[in-house]
C-alpha cells in the first residue's frame, strides 16, 4: 500500500522568513524564493518510536533530572492531544519538549542570564502518544528571560515543542506559550507569525479540571500536524 500525499503548509498563517523586527531572521532567511517539490516516499513515510525508547520517567521534569530534592517553581501540567489537520488522533509518535528553568535560565553553557542554576532541573523531557493521540508532561513554569533584540526585549515563558509524526513532513518544532501572559502581544518572535488565530492556537489554555489539588496547575496544549490527502485502501483512493 502506497501512502498518500499529504496536504501542502498553509503559507498564509505561518510566519514568513524573513521579518526584520526578529532581528536574526534577517542573516537567517533565504535570499531566493523556495523551490516546490512533489512529495516522494522520503517525505510521506518517517521513522517510528517505541515506549522501549523511553524511561517511565521521561515525561516528568520534575523528578528526570532531581538530584537532591524537587525543582524550585510553579508545578504544572501540561497536556493535550497530537491531530492531523483530518482531526484524526496520531498515535505511538515521539513528542520532545525542553524549556528554561523557573528563574528564566537553560541548562546550557551559552546561557549566560544572570538567573541561577537549578541543579535539579534539567529541562527537557519526551513521551509517546497514546492510541488516542494524549499526551502529558509534569514540569515546572518556565520564567521569562531577557534578549538583546531590541534594548529591552522578554520572551514570554514558554516550552520547546518537537514532535514527529507519522512522517517527515508532518515533523514540527514549535513553542508553547501561557494564557495571559502580558509578554505575548510583545514579543518580536510572536509577532512574526500574521494571524491571531494561528497565535491563540500557541497559547497553552487554562485546565482546572485536569489539576492536582495542592500540587499542580495544568494548561492544555493541543498540537495539530499535517493530514493526508486521502485515505488508502488496498489500492485505490477513498473518498476521492
């Protein structure tokens, strides 16, 4: 059985290249105009993922890298489903994340804020999707840092997102942000992406219902990747 296509990117709502008020996108972006290329197996097929994979722990970022005794921050919990553009669930597929600590700050030796270490948070967790596409992490809130794009920039707190799909063209790296965070409508990063919409949709939502009383606050965070075309039946198109 052949796989099939998978819809083109909607170039409309994603971010364009180049966007001098992101001040590094301008040594960063093409100079020519991108090439279209018909999608071949390379692109519609990608690599799959085990829970042999993993550790049982992968997905908590509080305990995965505690040495002595548990992160310093807000504790939450942030989870939601992994769709194809069909509202179809994608399941067994690896979801990555990595974020500053709580003072703002990565484990990362280019990292040079002045917010401190925490040397039980390391940052970064993984886990696979469930037959239904579900997915969740426990962490810490990540803390917003300075950059020098303008004079006083602040990145809005926010986690890393990579997940890959079912194929590589349905991989996607992304950021996550906080329900009303007041950084959001400031950040030149946001603001490069043209529609609202698309910005809400970055925009982890407010959870009471999937809290721990007297432990954790949880946001949810649906991730939408690329739908195929069609549905393959043995070997004919369905639905077409």
């Amino acid at each position: 059985m052949t796989p099939a296509e998978y819809y083109q990117r909607d170039r409309r709502i994603h971010p364009p290249a180049l966007t001098p008020d992101y001040k590094t996108s301008v040594a960063r972006s093409p100079r020519f105009s991108l090439i279209s290329l018909q999608g071949s197996m390379s692109e519609i097929t990608g690599p799959t993922f085990g829970h042999g994979d993993i550790s049982p722990i992968d997905n908590d970022l509080i305990k995965n890298y505690a040495k002595d005794g548990d992160p310093i921050g807000e504790r939450i919990i942030v989870h939601g489903r992994v769709l194809d553009e069909n509202a179809r669930p994608v399941p067994n597929t690896l979801v990555e994340v990595w974020q500053a600590n709580a003072g703002g700050r990565y484990r990362h030796k280019k990292d040079s804020y002045l917010a401190p270490i925490d040397p039980n948070f390391g940052g970064c967790g993984r886990t696979i999707t469930d037959a239904d596409g579900y997915y969740f992490f426990r962490t810490v809130k990540p803390g917003a840092y300075p950059w020098r794009n303008w004079v006083n920039n602040w990145r809005p707190a926010h986690i890393h997102v990579s997940v890959f799909g079912h194929a590589f063209c349905q991989r996607l790296i992304t950021q996550l942000y906080f329900e009303g965070d007041p950084l959001i409508p400031l950040c030149p990063i946001v603001q490069t992406v043209p529609d609202a919409q698309a910005i809400d949709r970055l925009t982890a939502k407010l959870d009471m219902n999937a809290g721990v009383p007297l432990d954790s606050i949880a946001y949810r965070f649906d991730i939408v990747l690329r739908g195929r075309r069609s549905t393959m039946f043995e070997n004919r198109l369905e639905g077409n």
